[in-house]
C-alpha cells in the first residue's frame, strides 16, 4: 500500500543519494584542490641571469615565503642580480621583515624597484625599497607612510615607533643612504616622491622601465650587506621572470582592500539572511567563509574600526528596516552607512581604499537586494504552511482497515492513508476521526463526535470516504423525495 510512510522511506532513499553524491563530489574537489596547491617544480636559474620577482598587493605570509625562497634560489645559481618590482600599501611586519632578511641574506646584488608609474612603497614597501643592494623609482611613484598602526586606524605605541624607526636607519645605514630621511617615514609619517627620494638620498637612481634600470646600473660596484664588493653585469643578461603564480597567487589575490570590503559586508549579510531565513545551509556557510577571509585581510590591512563599525550600522538598519517597512528610513540610513564605512575603512595615507567604483555600485545592489528580495522571503514566512503539523492536524478523516485502538491502526486523511492510535478507545472501520497531533509518522486521533463542524475541504482534497458519505446522503435526499411525491399522487388521485 503506497501511503504516506511509504513516501517518507523513499524520501530517505534520496536523500540518502543526494548526501552521497554530494560526498563525491567534495572529494574529487578536494583533490583537484590539492592537486592545484601543490607548488610546480621550480626551473633552474642560469648562473648570470637577472631574476625578475614582483612584490604586489599586501606584503603578506605568501609573497614573502615567495620571494625568500626565490633569492635564496638566485643566490645558489650564482644569478647576476635579482630585481624585485615594488607596488604595496603595507602589511604585516612579520612578513616584511623575513623579506629584509632574505635581501640583506642574499649572496648577489639585490635591486628593489618601485614600479611602474603611479606605483608606491608605502609602510612596509618602504622597509622593502631600503633592504635592496641598489634602490631604485620609476618617475610619479612615492614611497615613505611607514608609521606602525593597530587595527583601530591609529599609532601604536610610542616604543614600537622607536623600534620601527630604528629598524629602518638600520637598512639606511647599511647601504650609505639617509637614515634621517628613511627614519621620518616611521617617526612623521612622510610620504616622498620619486624624485624626493632622490635628491634625499634614499635611493640610486629613477629609471622609467626595467630594461632602463638594466642598462643603468650595469658595471656599477656594489657592497653587499655582508661587505662583499660586486660589480654588476646585467646588460644584455638573460631575464628569467619568476611569478608567484598557482593557487597561492589566487590566495594572495584574495587579500586586497576592495575584495575585503566586499567579503565582510556580503559575508555579514548572508549570515544575517541565514538568521532571519533558517532551513538552508548556502547561505550561513557562505557568509561565514567570506567573513573569516576578510578578517584576515584585516589582519595586514591598515584597517580603521570606525569603517569597520560603520559597516556592521549598515546590516542593522537593514534588518530593522525589514521588521518596520513603510518611511525607509532605515535602508537610507543602511545605504549611507556602506559607503561612508567603505570610504573610511581603510587608513589610505598608505594607498589601502575602496575603490569607488566598487563602493558605489555595491551599496545600491544591497539596498536593492534587502529592499527586495528579502521582503519577498520574509513575507512569503507569513503564509499558510503546506506540510509539517500544521498541515494535518485539525484535519477529519475516516478508520479503514481493522480498526483503530490506544495501540494503533490505519486512517485516512486528505487522500493519504496513516498510522494512528486512539487513546480515548477502539474506533471501528469507517468511523469518522479527528487529527489531534502528530508524532513522526503516527497521528493522534479522536473519534469526530456527530454534529460537530468539520473544516471545510477542497474539492481536490476529498477522501474517498468523504466522497462516499456525499454520496450515500445525496441517494438517502432523492429517495425519501420519491416517497413524498407517490403519497401526494394518491391523496389526489394523480399519478407520478
């Protein structure tokens, strides 16, 4: 008998296929993703060639791991030089610091370069700018801003300042560049231009391209930081780029301030949307990863709390304006809050910002996506169940089978035939029920006592028992009509 257990098992065996599929397919992810991680093998470097790295976007564990590895690398194969081109607006100390240490380390000439125009070597760059055998500027790039700050926005404390500073006279000193200069980038926060920077002696030269730099700095001598004097030979050398690559330039890609932005505020509104919607995983899963990865890159990112509590302003009044609807006020304090929180989310004395093409656009969508959709969801809450326990009890239907008793027995009920008990007493085939709760698969029913009100059913949910009391009062009408009009025929002689 195909009844509503019956249904319920095979529902079970689907879901059953579904979690197994879906099992599958997370393990063949998992190794693709791993497979995708593992590093290429790393090519040899020629000995006399001129390895090319590029520092870009947060100074972070993985491209400080990236470029150690690859200038002790340079250092083994004997390399003419190692050009690193320069484009940050910080990051962490920790990683800046094993970057300086694998340049002043290195066995051959080391050239930082801050490049192209309009690139800088802010906070951290700078520390990066100095360590380098030879530093050197394209034209309308800057460097300096290296004043050490908390998540808040704000200077750290006055020791970790002087410790900073001290750091960065360190590097001056090594290689005979102004250490007053380079120690006012920590101490006053100075941002300096190319030519700046030239004239007060924290760097070489200012070349406009690569092949440029090349050609100016070949035959110059040059003290490495263990006091090795090298005299370089790179025109004409060969060029060996080393990219980061793969999926750690993936990962790396990921701790941008834009991206950042992004992640915390989608990853705070999907979890709010989880909160306010339950019953589905995508969206609280999703939500909490994009939060978890923003807040790393919160973590190098010279990050201000006020921004940060601008945006969380935002999701609040979201969700305020979806429980009181009607002036909108609230989504237009929501609206304000994510763009003045992405405008004032970074300190961008560094370069770190949101950009306004992103800001813009991103707070519309989310006014909009509030505004809209979510009220649709949230009033599609309000509306009559169609299953669960709220959908049968209250319902009426008929004993089929043997009986129905306090252990149990089969009823019908909306077309669907169930397992039921009867603790008030047997109930006999064909009697008429009333659904009073519902325990798993088992209904709780009472016996429907004669005169009381039944909810009314559509005319696609009648039972079969429903169909057949119909029925059997429409022939017990036509009968007892048929029997009124032959004795009115006989009192009047008529005939029917």
């Amino acid at each position: 008998m195909y009844d509503a257990a019956t249904r319920h098992t095979e529902a079970e065996g689907n879901d059953m296929r579904v979690v197994r599929v879906s099992l599958g397919v997370l393990l063949t992810s998992v190794g693709l993703l791993l497979a995708f991680l593992a590093p290429p093998a790393a090519a040899q470097i020629s000995p006399g060639s001129v390895v090319v790295l590029r520092l870009e976007g947060v100074v972070d564990d993985i491209n400080a791991d990236y470029i150690s590895r690859e200038v002790a690398r340079a250092s083994d194969a004997n390399a003419a030089a190692v050009v690193i081109g320069i484009d940050t607006p910080g990051g962490l100390s920790s990683s800046m610091n094993q970057i300086t240490e694998a340049l002043l380390a290195a066995t051959v000439p080391t050239v930082t370069y801050v490049a192209p125009q309009g690139a800088r070597a802010a906070s951290a760059g700078a520390f990066v700018l100095l360590a380098g055998s030879i530093a050197a500027m394209a034209p309308g790039t800057n460097t300096g801003a290296s004043t050490p700050v908390g998540l808040d926005g704000g200077d750290l404390s006055t020791k970790i300042s002087e410790d900073a500073a001290a750091s960065i006279r360190s590097l001056a000193q090594t290689y005979g560049r102004n250490p007053e200069l380079a120690a006012s980038f920590v101490l006053e926060g100075r941002s300096v231009s190319a030519e700046e920077a030239l004239e007060g002696d924290v760097i070489e030269l200012i070349a406009p391209t690569r092949d440029a730099l090349l050609r100016e700095i070949d035959g110059r001598t040059v003290d490495l930081a263990s006091g090795e004097r090298v005299t370089l030979s790179t025109a004409g050398a060969t060029v060996e780029e080393r990219e980061l690559g793969g999926f750690l330039g993936f990962l790396h890609g990921l701790f941008d301030p834009t991206l950042a932005f992004l992640f915390f505020w989608l990853g705070l509104a999907l979890i709010v949307l989880e909160l306010l919607i339950p019953g589905h995983v995508f969206s609280g899963t999703v939500g909490t990863v994009l939060l978890l990865i923003s807040l790393f890159s919160f973590g190098v990112l010279p990050v201000r709390w006020f921004g940060v509590l601008l945006l969380i302003a935002a999701v609040v009044f979201f969700v305020i304006e979806l429980n009181a609807p009607g002036l909108g006020l609230f989504g237009a304090a929501a609206t304000v809050c994510t763009l003045l929180g992405g405008w004032f989310l970074y300190d961008r004395s560094g370069g770190a910002a949101v950009s306004p093409l992103v800001l813009i656009p991103t707070a519309a969508l989310m006014a909009g996506f509030f505004g809209f959709v979510v009220t649709k969801v949230m009033r599609m809450r309000n509306l009559p169940p169609v299953q669960g326990p709220e959908a049968i009890v209250g319902k009426d239907g008929v004993v089929v089978g043997l009986g129905v008793d306090p252990r149990g027995g089969v009823v019908r009920v909306s077309a669907e035939e169930w397992k039921a008990v009867a603790p008030a007493g047997p109930l006999s085939p064909g009697a008429r029920i009333r659904v009073t709760a519902l325990d798993g698969l088992v209904l709780t029913v009472e016996p429907l006592e004669a005169g009381a009100p039944s909810p009314p059913t559509a005319p696609d949910e009648q039972t079969p028992a429903d169909l057949s009391v119909a029925g059997d009062a429409t022939a017990t009408s036509k009968s007892t009509a048929k029997r009124t009009a032959r004795r009115t025929a006989k009192r009047t002689g008529g005939t029917t």
